[in-house]
C-alpha cells in the first residue's frame, strides 16, 4: 500500500475490503511455540494459593491469608490440648475408680483379719506397715504402701451419688498435689491434699483441718461441693437442695473412721484489691475456748447456710476448700465447706428441715459493690454455739 495516496472510503464505490488469509498450519504451531498453554492447577496448588499468600496478592489479602493461618494454628493447638485434657481426665477418673474399689469394699467391715487376709500385699509387707504404723487402719495398708503420704479418705454422698471419693495426701507443702495424683503422676487434677500444718497422729487431730481439691471442669475433685453454696449449680430448684442431701461428710483417717456434720458455706475473697481477706486456712488449732468461739463466730456471719449442728470448744473442725469464680475469673475466690466431727455417742443424723438460708451473710467489698446493700448485723442463732 502506498501510504501516501489516502485510501478508498468503505464507503467508496468499488471498494472491496481484502480477504484475511488464513495462517498455515507452520504459522499456527510457531504461535503455539511462542505462547504456551497454561498448565492447570492441582488441586493442592488451589489450597495452597487460597490459604498461603502467594506472589501477586494484594497487600489486604496477604494480611487476610496470614491472620487466618495464625487463626488456624491457635484452632489446632488448643484443640489439640483441649483433647488431651479430656482424655486425660477420663482415663484418670477410671484410675480413681478403681483406686476407691477396695476402699469401698473394706469400710463397713469390721473384721481386721477379714481385712488384712484380702489385701494384695505380702507378708513381709504386712509386717513392715505395722511396724512403722502400728495403730493403722487394715483398710488404708495397701494405700499406705503404695503411697505413704496418704492421711486419710473423704467421701461426699453414697452410693452412686458419691460426688466426692478420694483418698487424701499430704506432702511438706502445699503446692505438689495440685498437680500430682495419688499414684505420683503429674496431672492437672492433682489429688485432694491436707494443708501440710495439719496434724495427723494416732489419737490426735488438728483442731481445723483444712482440705484442698480443684474445682475441675468435668465435675470431679471438689467442684460439686459449690453446690453447698448454691444447689441451683447442680439443677436442684431449692438452694438447699443439696445440703438437705448430703449434710453429713466421711473424713476418715488413717487411725480412725468419722463422720462429720456440714454446718456452713462461704464464699472467700483471696485479694485484698476486692476486700477483705479472712484468713481461713491458717487457722489450725485454737488456743483457748475464746479463740474457737471468735473462728465460728465469724464463719457463721459469713455461711450462707444456716443449720440445726450446734458447736463448742473441744469439737474437731473439717474445712474444705476449691476454687469458684462466681464473679469472674479475675475475682479469685473460694468456695469453702465447714463440718465438725460427730461426737462420740452422738447421733450422725441432722434434721435437715430446720436448715435455712442467709440472704444477709456479711461480704466482702467487691460483692458489696455488685450487689450492693450492707450487713445488717449478725441474726443466726448464736445459741447453737454451746460455749458462746
């Protein structure tokens, strides 16, 4: 063409557009050389892509790709241990089972013989047991020589309602059984411990023994005991509920079977940011009557519940204690349960009709500014303390 002669309008009479000439087949394959086929994804490159930030990707969706993968790893590992912790616990709860068997079996039997003749120990260990514990129960002889931190063994409930069934360990602090089992193994259940100030010798007991278990998550250990502060917890309709079930409590020891009366609940406060911090667990014998009476005094303005046990001097006090979050986990309280030991010759039977509830308990500042209101002053029945 001849690019300065201007050219024929379409439009133009005679004008005949030139035909396109169909490329050869050489043609066609050089164009196939120079522009090759895309190869298609797999399918893993697709995931890859879609999860991983890829070269190419805008700045908005690279942070996308990588908030979600973190997002994905944290779903992993704590899945994953959220796993091991349900796993753990059901195996360890079938362990407790099958450590509370014989326990079970030997406690309302009377005969030692009986006893001793079925116990999975040799003679030599028999021998060796009585030697360093002369005064021990028969039923605690294979616990003891499995464990020799072993001080005791606490039920709540009976039957198949037992809620709480453990034997009771203590060692020189009060730190290794919260993550220490019965057996020695490390778990998160730890195992239900004396306060290591308590003391336990043949004929002699603390005057406040003090008793420590987790509140777990599947409702083992102590949790179920907050249901003495609230047996709404447990889907009972009365708040009494299960006190009225269970007001009595099985702390035996090693030299001794006892039962103990439930006589109050309550709520403590463990910082004094939210208040005041009674000192319940440092309390462990009591120096004269003025000082037990001032120590029931004060739980009892304190328990929400309200029953028809009376108290004096003399009487041995049982304080269990698991942690309970009513407000929160960064209001750090504990639900604690108070029971004294039956006397002897007394009645273990309580009328449970007479029990009520304390909708004035005195509290600590934080709930003071929740709930708001004041104590009104004590109005519980002091004349249930004999030696007040």
């Amino acid at each position: 063409m001849n690019y300065t002669q201007r050219p024929k309008s379409r439009r133009s009479a005679g004008y005949k557009p030139a035909k396109a000439e169909k490329p050869s087949k050489t043609e066609k394959a050089s164009e196939k050389e120079e522009k090759p086929a895309r190869k298609k994804e797999s399918f893993f490159m697709k995931i890859r892509n879609a999860i991983l930030p890829c070269k190419g990707d805008s700045v908005t969706e690279s942070v996308r790709k990588v908030v979600f993968d973190i997002a994905v790893v944290a779903l992993i590992i704590t899945g994953g241990s959220l796993i091991s912790d349900v796993v753990g616990r059901v195996i360890q709860q079938q362990q407790d089972i099958v450590i509370a068997d014989n326990y079970d079996k030997f406690r309302n039997e009377e005969d030692a013989d009986t006893i001793i003749g079925q116990l999975d120990l040799t003679d030599e260990e028999k021998e060796t047991i009585l030697k360093e514990q002369p005064q021990i129960l028969p039923l605690f002889m294979e616990y003891y020589n499995k464990n020799k931190d072993i001080v005791g063994w606490i039920t709540v409930g009976e039957g198949e309602n037992k809620i709480v069934n453990h034997p009771v360990m203590q060692a020189a602090d009060n730190d290794y059984y919260l993550t220490h089992t019965f057996e020695n193994k490390e778990d998160k259940g730890g195992a239900i411990f004396a306060d290591y100030r308590n003391e336990f010798e043949a004929g002699k007991l603390s005057g406040n023994t003090v008793l420590y278990g987790h509140n777990i998550w599947d409702g083992t250990m102590f949790a179920k005991l907050t249901r003495y502060y609230d047996a709404t917890l447990g889907g009972y309709s009365d708040k009494l509920g299960f006190y009225k079930e269970n007001p009595t409590i099985i702390f035996d020891t090693l030299y001794e079977k006892s039962e103990w009366k439930v006589f109050a609940c309550v709520l403590f406060n463990t910082d004094e940011k939210n208040g005041e911090v009674y000192p319940y667990t440092q309390i462990h014998d009591f120096e004269n009557e003025d000082s037990f009476n001032s120590f029931i005094l004060d739980i009892m303005d304190r328990s929400v519940l309200w029953t028809d046990v009376d108290l004096t001097y003399g009487d041995s006090i049982l304080t269990l204690s698991t942690c309970y979050y009513p407000y929160g986990q960064n209001i750090d309280t504990r639900c604690v349960v108070f029971a004294r030991k039956v006397r002897d010759g007394e009645s273990p039977e309580v009328d449970v009709s007479k029990a009520q509830r304390n909708e004035n308990p005195l509290m600590f500042t934080y709930q003071y500014t929740v709930l708001g209101g004041s104590w009104k002053g004590r109005t519980w029945d002091t004349s249930k303390l004999l030696s007040y």
